[in-house]
C-alpha cells in the first residue's frame, strides 16, 4: 500500500509559528525528510521514534541533489509511509516545493501542501518591520536575491523601482552589493531606508538598519550572515520604534535546559516566552525498574503503612503503572496518606485522581524529612540514587520507613558539540533541576571544560551544592518550581 507525502512549512524558526496543521502532520508522520534551515526547536516537536532524514541544504551547498530529494520523497512514499517534508518558511515561497510534488504527481502518489509562515514577512516583523502601512507603502514585493548555479543575478530592477512599495529580497546575502547598486543604478534614491535582518524571528535574530547606499557596508561591519532577508523601503524608519524583540528581557542568551525532554517542555516554553534562544539537552533519562518486586511485596501490604512518599513525577508515573497493572484505584489506597516532595510531583498524583496530603515549605528531601506528620510507617517510592537527606532526618526522628528504589537515572553521554558551544562561551546559563543533571552535564562536556562563564540556574540548595562543587556559578530559585527557575533566569540573565 502506498503512503502519503505532506509538504509542511516549518516557518522561519520560531516554533511558535509551526501551524497547528504542521504540528499535526509531524505527529502523525512515520519518516520526516527536513533541511538545515528547520530549527532545532521545531525539529524537536518530532515524537521519538519517527525516523529522520537530514538532507542538509542550504545556499550553494547541496550535499543531496534536489534530484535525489524528490527520489527520497517517493521511495519513502511507496513503502507505505506517512512522509513529511519538512522545509523552512513556505515550501511554495521559493522553497522548491512545485518541484518535489511533480515527481509525486506523475507517479501518483498522494500528496498535500501545508503553507508555512515565509521569512519574507516573518523577519521584518519581528524587526519591527511592518512590510505595509498605509503612510508608506500599499505594495509589496518579494523577490529571491539567489541566481542558479553558474548564472548572473537576473532581476529586473528598473521595474522595482518603478513598482514603489516595500522591497523583501530573500536569500540575497551574497548579493546585497549587486541589490543595491541595482536599484541606484536604476534610479532609486540612495538615501531610501533600508534594513537586513539575521536569523529572523529566532532568539539571536539581529538587525542592521541603515540607507540603501550605506546597507552593504554597515552589514558588513556587523558581520551578518545567512540567512537573513534585505527589506528596502520607508517601512524600515518604524523599526526603531517598532522592534518589540529585542526589548524581551532574555533576547540574545542561550539557556541549556538539562532536565529529561519529557518534563522539559513547561520550563522551556516559558523561558522562549521570555526571549531565551533555549536548547533542550536532556543530561539524564529515567529509567523505571521492572519488574519491582520490591516494590509488589510493599504494595501487598500497603495496609502496613501510614504515609506514601513519592520525591519526582518519575515515581509516580511508575506506582501509577503498578496500579493499572493490579487494576487499582483510588479505593485501594484508603487509609494511606501521600507525600509529595514538590508541586511538580503534586500535579502527577492528581493526574492519577489522587490528592496530595502533604507537601513541605521547602521543596527538597531534608525538609520533607523534618516536616512530614508521621507517627507510622513510611513508604518512599524514588530514584535508585535518592538524596540520603530524607532518609537520615527520618531516622533522626525515628520513623520507621521502607525506601524502595522505582526507578534508576542514567547520565547521557558524552556531546562534542555541546563541549564545543560551552568552550566558545555561547552558552550563557543552564538549569538543573537536580544534582543528577548537574553530573550529566559535566559528564555531556568533559570534566576538562571552563565553566567559569556559565551561570547555573538551580532548584534547591542540594542541586546548587552539586553545581559550586565543579566551579560552576550556582543560583538558587525561590522554590523548586519551574516558575521560580523561569523568574531566576530572568533576574540572573539579564546581568550576563
């Protein structure tokens, strides 16, 4: 049976600005075949598991033929997978995306096109550019500044000229000289505003504001580099006024997120919210132990009990599969009283319909330990490598408890590129959500790194214990939320 090609605009970067429809599609693909110009945040809406193809192209650099695209396309399509072509801004905005369907089209393989939000009108907004207004220009053009291979820029720029209006020229880095002089040359004044804007609608988006005539040299000073779109026109005087990014309080700072990618989604929305450019970097993954015959024998007798403790969602989303498997519910746990370390474990008992009876002032395992109400006997459901700290107070207090190991953290491993970026000093803070992660990450960039330029942004006094003990920076959230971490990083940033 033959599968389903679905062309998806990915849109400039942002992924803010994937469609709803695109983000279905990739949900539902089997292979994603995607370019260098998708970003890794949006790349990283694929679900796990969907086989990826990286065909790598980008200006001047073809490493897989256009050709061959269209044949992988097909290929895939006639295994019988969902395929989605995942291309940067809008596949049909000079994106090539006529000619990957025609192949398609004459071998009958069904298709569909998901538009994208094109860079062309994405950049300049987010430059605070808007490519229309009445006072300034009613018109707008959008012209690719890229020639075939082997061939002279052919754009017809009396024409342009004489057409007024806004100005977008896509994929014209290269060219911006020849743009220029074109227009002047045509007759178009010199001192007509123009603008260029880099990496548009992404955290480390810049732009270059200047005249036609002085545009090119200006750029040049700044160093921009592709991609980035040139706009010519009276619109660029707002952009000044306009350019509301760059006003986010953590525009231009990358934020390292380590914890695992299933939990890390609230905390880097958020910090994106804020401006951050944030890379997910998962440092540990959990790993649930089973069977737990620990943990059964526990359960059989859970009448025994008075309190059921539980120090991370992990540990409750592995006791809430040991309670599907005994086909439990809420009834089964009359009499027992649960303890949640922090909110984020509180809100995955009530994913499970169950109630939090009790949560200490500060979310760690020493003043869950102090704090807990307990005459009987305790229960703990956590990490193979949980904090002593919680157990060592209960002894203290002697309450008598039973500490069953659930689940086991494994340290991801070893990541040139990210020893590369951390080297380079192009990250500026990371979170750690615990002293697992902070291992993790030493163990991701190697123990011979500089960390003396990285801020680490830490829930709780014991992760920021962990951080100082290998020369990081550490600053610790209010509390163990991922609020307080999002509003540490702000405060802590901006200071960077």
């Amino acid at each position: 049976m033959c599968g389903k090609v679905v062309l998806v605009g990915a849109g400039p970067g942002d992924p803010g600005l994937l469609t709803w429809k695109g983000k279905k599609a990739l949900e539902q693909a089997d292979v994603v075949v995607y370019d260098r110009l998708v970003s890794p945040a949006v790349l990283d809406l694929i679900p796990p598991g969907v086989r990826r193809i990286n065909v790598g192209k980008k200006a001047a650099c073809h490493p897989v033929p256009q050709e061959r695209i269209n044949e992988i396309l097909l290929e895939q399509a006639r295994a019988g997978h969902r395929v989605v072509r995942l291309k940067g801004g809008d596949p049909f905005v000079f994106g090539r995306g006529g000619e990957e369907l025609e192949l398609l089209a004459r071998s009958g393989v069904d298709f569909e096109e998901i538009p994208g939000v094109t860079s062309a009108i994405a950049a300049p907004a987010y430059a605070g550019i808007p490519v229309t207004h009445r006072d300034y220009a009613s018109s707008l053009h959008i012209i690719t500044g890229h020639a075939r291979a082997g061939k002279e820029l052919e754009i017809d720029f009396p024409a342009l000229v004489r057409a007024g209006g806004t100005l977008v020229f896509v994929m014209g880095v290269s060219a911006l000289p020849r743009i220029t002089a074109g227009l002047m040359e045509a007759g178009m004044d010199g001192a007509t505003p123009a603008a260029l804007v880099e990496n548009g609608t992404l955290p480390v988006q810049r732009r270059c504001v200047a005249t036609l005539a002085t545009l090119t040299q200006q750029s040049a000073e700044m160093e921009i580099r592709s991609p980035a779109v040139i706009v010519v026109g009276e619109v660029c005087t707002l952009s000044d006024a306009f350019c509301w990014v760059e006003k986010q309080p953590l525009h231009g700072r990358r934020i390292l997120v380590t914890r695992p990618r299933d939990r890390a989604g609230a905390l880097s929305e958020k910090l994106r919210d804020l401006g951050a450019e944030v890379w997910e970097y998962p440092c540990i993954e959990t790993v649930p132990l089973v069977p737990c015959p620990d943990m059964e024998t526990a359960l059989g007798n859970l009448k025994a009990y008075e309190w059921l403790v539980f120090t991370s969602p992990a540990g409750v989303e592995v006791f809430g599969n040991q309670m599907r498997t005994l086909g439990w519910d809420g009834r089964n746990l009359a009499g027992i009283r649960l303890a949640a370390l922090g909110p984020g474990t509180a809100r995955a008992l009530s994913i499970l319909g169950l109630r939090t009876d009790f949560m200490p002032a500060v979310y760690d395992a020493e003043h869950l330990g102090q704090e807990l109400p307990a005459r009987g006997r305790v229960l703990i459901l956590r990490a193979a490598q949980g904090s002593p700290a919680l157990t060592e107070t209960l002894a203290r207090r002697t309450i008598a408890y039973d500490d069953i190991a659930v689940y086991r953290t494994v340290l991801t491993g070893p990541d040139t590129v990210l020893a590369q970026a951390v080297e380079e000093g192009a990250v500026s803070a990371v979170t750690f959500t615990s002293a697992s992660t902070v291992r993790g990450f030493l163990r991701a960039v190697g123990t011979r790194a500089d960390l003396s330029r990285i801020t680490a942004l830490c829930i709780g006094q014991q992760t920021a214990a962990e951080a100082r003990s290998h020369g990081l920076r550490a600053e610790v959230a209010r509390e163990a939320t991922p609020e307080a971490l999002v509003e540490l990083a702000r405060v802590c940033c901006q200071n960077i």
